[in-house]
C-alpha cells in the first residue's frame, strides 16, 4: 500500500487488516507528482521482492477550482503525469513476473463516446472538464502500454471503479458520500479482485467497470 502520507497508508492498513483479510500487508512511501518518490519506491520493491505481480495506479484528485489552469494543471499533474512516471518506473519490475497486470483507475466519465452521446444523468458540467479530460488522457496512456507491452505479457487494465464513497471529492461526510448518490466501495474491490484473479482476462486492455467494458 503506498500514498503520499505513510501516517494516513499506515492507518488505511490498519482498517483492513481488521477486515480479517488474508495475506500480508506493507506500506511504503509514494507521492506520484514527485518523480524522486517514485523512483526510491520502486528501489524499495525491487531490493525487497525482486518483482511486482501488480501495479494499480489509484492516485487521483478532482478540481473545480473557478480558475480553469488552475484545475486543469491539477488534475493533470495527478491524475496523467503522475500515473504514466509511475507506470514507466515500475513497469520493469512487473516484466519479471510471470504473468503481471497494470491496472489504471480510470473512470465512466473518461469515455469520450458516452459523454457526448449519453452522460449519465445528473452530471455537473459546470468546472468538470478538467477531471473528465484528465480520465480520457489517462485511457490514452493505458491504450498505449496496452499495444506496446501487451506483446510482452503485460495485462493492462483501465478500470472505471464507479461512483462510490470515498475521499476523491473531499473529506467531509457529505462529500465522502457524493450527497447521498455514492454507492459501495467493495464493489470497486470485488472488481480489482476479479482482475487480478484472471476473471476478467478477455477485456485486457479496454475500459472494463463491474458490467461489462465501456466505449472508448
């Protein structure tokens, strides 16, 4: 588990742990917009474990600041810029593995066909474009590790986690529960399970969610 802040990863650990999960869990330091935090975590993996079975790149931020460069460099800087260095960091670690998969945490509103044609209902199109745009730019990087790696074994993996509870959207309750509209975050889990398990293996490289695969 890696983050920004090992104090609050440390803590995140703890809630899962308390689940009863099995298995073994670690933490490590990782800021995706400061390339030299990158850098030493992939040391880390590499002189710890040799190789990495999977990497999901899960930063992101959202950013309606009224100041359009303002949310645009934002999210760009975490959302694009930070998951493709991390991405290209770690990926020749998850080349030694058997069978590796690199999972982004992408999202539906990143579908450029289903925004035009069909947003869901409900969207706020007001200061939004810096997010969605991030998310379209982040599939792009995905398509690309996709068609260059995939030859080489690598399972890549854009996954749209849905609208769930979480701190994306601030850390107020009311936020954390996108105002009542968010649903269940295991449901997001219950989906990188099933990728990372094989399940899922006849959508590589496409915009998967937990029904199916959404359109570019």
């Amino acid at each position: 588990m890696a983050g920004r802040s090992l104090d609050k990863v440390k803590s995140a650990m703890s809630e899962v742990q308390a689940t009863g999960v099995k298995g073994s869990l670690s933490t490590i330091q990782l800021d995706v917009t400061n390339e030299d935090s990158v850098q030493e975590a992939a040391q880390h993996v590499e002189e710890k474990y040799g190789l990495l079975d999977a990497l999901i790149n899960n930063a992101g931020v959202g950013n309606r600041n009224p100041d359009v460069k303002t949310r645009m460099q934002n999210c760009m800087d975490t959302n694009v810029i930070g998951p493709a260095v991390v991405a290209s960091v770690f990926r020749p670690l998850l080349l030694k593995a058997q069978k590796p998969y690199s999972i982004f945490v992408s999202s539906g509103s990143g579908s450029l066909t289903r925004f035009a044609e069909n947003p869901p209902s409900g969207y706020s199109l007001e200061n939004g474009e810096a997010y969605r745009a991030s998310k379209a730019a982040l599939n792009i990087i995905a398509i690309n590790e996709a068609k260059e790696f995939g030859p080489k074994g690598l399972m890549v993996f854009p996954v749209a986690p849905g609208f769930v509870v979480s701190n994306l959207r601030g850390t107020e309750e009311e936020a954390r529960n996108g105002w009542g509209g968010a649903g269940d975050p295991m449901v997001s889990g219950r989906l990188m399970l099933a990728i990372l398990e094989g399940r899922r293996d006849a959508d590589v490289g496409k915009l998967v969610h937990k029904d199916g695969v959404y359109p570019w």
